[in-house]
C-alpha cells in the first residue's frame, strides 16, 4: 500500500465497497496510479479486513475445514478396522452331547435346534469369559439359531437346555482357539 504526500491518502486499484463504513467524505482524483481516495486509518483497516475475510480467510478455512474433516474421518475409520470373520460351525443340539468343539476366535459356533423353537434354548457357561451364549430368536421372516460366540482363547464347559424340555441337558465342551 503506497501512501502519497500527504493526510494520509492512500493510492489504490479499487476503491473500498460503498458499505464500508468511512470517517471521511471521499473525493477522488484521477492520478498516474489509479483513483486516489482520500480514507482515514479506520476506512483503510476496514477494506482491508474485508478484502482479507472475503478472499483469503473464508477460502482458507474451507482448505481448512475440507483438511480436518478428511483427518477426522480418516482417524475414525482407522479404528474400525473389521475384524476377519471364519466360517461359522454349525452342529445340531443332539450331536454336541459329550463333544469338544474346537471353535477359532474368529468365528462361532452355530446350533441347529431340529423341530424346537429357536428360542427356547438357555446355556450355562461355566467360565463366561471364555465364550457367551447367543439367544436364539425370529425376528420378522428370519429365524437365527443360538450359539456360542467365542470371546478368548481357553477352554470351559457348556450346558445347554431348553425351557420346553423337548431335550436332557447337553453337556459340551468349547476350545477357542486363537
């Protein structure tokens, strides 16, 4: 910004908007270097500011803001890595009496449950921590049996009975494997 002789005029391309707020009357005058204004510090400081949020400062954050969002989403996403999931082993409630079922970490142990409803079956698990017991439900048109989701690699005991007595207790064993 070239300041000129004297009073504080300013030379300048463009004038400030006629919304800016001015202190002082302008009176312009054709000169070698464009139109001179004469502005006090307040108008030029204004303009300025303007021109600065207008331009640099609104594009500036949109840069900004389209950075952040990319690192939030891309932080987000880091953290939400899937899990690779096995194939589910599936095995009737009358073949698992006495049985060790040997399950991987990543998978789990679907139960068929023949002619009894899906939902009627409970399960003890004696070390909870190893594995948990998946209700089985209907849910709408689909029907999802129960089973035995592993939660650590160990060994412990199952019991599983269901509630209308269509069966003895069943009384497995499950290996999670890692």
């Amino acid at each position: 910004w070239p300041a000129s002789r004297a009073g504080g005029s300013v030379w300048e391309s463009s004038p400030p908007s006629r919304t800016a707020p001015c202190k002082f009357a302008r009176t312009p005058s054709a000169g070698a270097h464009g139109t001179r204004y004469a502005l006090g510090t307040t108008v030029r400081a204004n303009w300025v500011l303007s021109r600065l949020s207008a331009r640099n400062i609104l594009g500036a954050m949109k840069r900004l803001g389209l950075i952040a969002a990319t690192a939030v989403l891309a932080l987000s996403l880091a953290g939400c890595a899937p899990t690779p999931v096995g194939t589910p082993i599936t095995m009737s409630s009358e073949d698992l009496q006495g049985k060790t079922v040997e399950l991987p970490l990543n998978s789990l142990l679907n139960i068929t449950t023949g002619d009894l409803a899906v939902d009627s079956y409970t399960a003890e698990i004696a070390d909870p921590s190893i594995a948990e017991f998946v209700q089985g439900r209907t849910d709408g048109s689909a029907t999802f049996n129960p089973g035995i989701k592993p939660l650590k690699a160990g060994t412990t005991e199952v019991t599983l009975t269901n509630e209308q007595g269509g069966i003895q207790a069943v009384t497995f064993t499950v290996n999670v494997t890692g």
